[in-house]
C-alpha cells in the first residue's frame, strides 16, 4: 500500500469540554488522538473559541455528543486495521487530517514538488477514505466539517484532470477517489515541467 505522508506530527491530547450551560461541546480539532482518554488535563482555558492557550491549536464549538470512550476506541482500531492493511505505522486521524490541511494549503499557494511526491501526498486523503467508516458516527460528527472544508478547498484549488496527465506517472484506478482526479490549478517548477511538459 502506498504510505501515508512523508510528515510524521504525533499525535496530540485528546480535549472536549461540556459547556454547563447548554450542549455545546468545546473540541480542540487537533485532539482527536487515537490514545485512551488520558489527556483530560489539557483543555482549552475557557468556553471562547478563541482562548486557546497557544496560537496554533485549535477550538471549535459543535452541536454533537461529547466523545465517549467507544468513539477514542474507534480511532485506535482504525489506525490498527490500516497499519495491518500495509500502511507505514498507525496513523492517527488528526495526523492524517494535517496532512491533508498541509496539503491543501501548498496547492493554494502553487504546487512546486515532483509528481511522485504530490501522489505520496494524496495518500493521505486515502487513508481518511478508508478509516472514516471505521470511525463511530459520532467521531464522523466531530470531524465532518473541517473534512468537508478541506476538501472544498482542495476543489476550488485544482482542477479535473480530463486528459489524464497525473495518470502518466501513477495508475489511477477507477476505484481510487475523486481527488485522484485533480491537479493543482497553480503549478511551478519540476511538478508543472512534469505534467504540463
């Protein structure tokens, strides 16, 4: 199977917090690890999205259940099935979720690395195909949104690729993803001479 990512973050506490007064449930996006409910003691400091404690995390407010411990075990078994399906470790969502973030982010400024490294770079987007139906539904419901953001981006960053110019380098299967079928609009260097050439 193709790994995952070439970046390797570690994953980062677990948080959510119950607001007393309604049914919000605070969850830093970057919190969804795939270890146990250990990380209780870190959390964001107060119901405002915005106090996060450090610039880079990050909280948001969503109408769905807290996290249960079925919901972290979810996680960690589809890490564990994708690493015994021949992925390089166990990947955990959130690893995954930033590398597609990353990802996107490089094709709305202008995609510049070889094609071999942007198809390595896809995978990730694979790999959350794959565990999404293995996640609870209420794991799905956590992450949803910022999935469905993402890949809008990823969308309106690229286009379709009609005449097949990433399937030169890489087989490109029918059942592969739509993202499979996209090419970054804004293209420069080695990757635009490889696919414009």
């Amino acid at each position: 199977m193709i790994d995952g990512t070439t970046s390797s973050a570690g994953p980062k506490p677990a948080e959510t917090r119950q607001r007393t007064s309604n049914s919000y449930v605070l969850e830093r996006t970057a919190g969804l690890a795939s270890t146990a409910l250990a990380a209780d003691g870190a959390r964001c400091r107060s119901g405002d999205p915005a106090d996060v404690g450090e610039p880079k995390q990050r909280c948001r407010m969503s109408m769905v259940d807290p996290l249960t411990a079925d919901d972290y075990a979810s996680v960690t078994q589809a890490a564990r099935a994708l690493h015994e399906r021949g992925w390089r470790k166990q990947f955990t969502v959130n690893e995954m979720t930033d590398a597609w973030r990353q990802l996107v982010e490089q094709i709305e400024r202008s995609y510049s690395w070889e094609v071999e490294e942007y198809t390595n770079d896809l995978s990730c987007r694979d790999w959350l195909a794959l565990a999404w139906p293995m996640l609870t539904e209420n794991v799905r419901a956590h992450r949803a949104s910022e999935l469905n953001e993402l890949d809008a981006r990823f969308r309106t960053a690229t286009t379709d690729d009609h005449d097949g110019r990433l399937a030169r380098f890489y087989r490109i299967e029918t059942k592969d993803g739509w993202w499979w079928r996209r090419i970054p609009l804004l293209r420069r260097g080695q990757f635009a001479r490889d696919l414009d050439g």
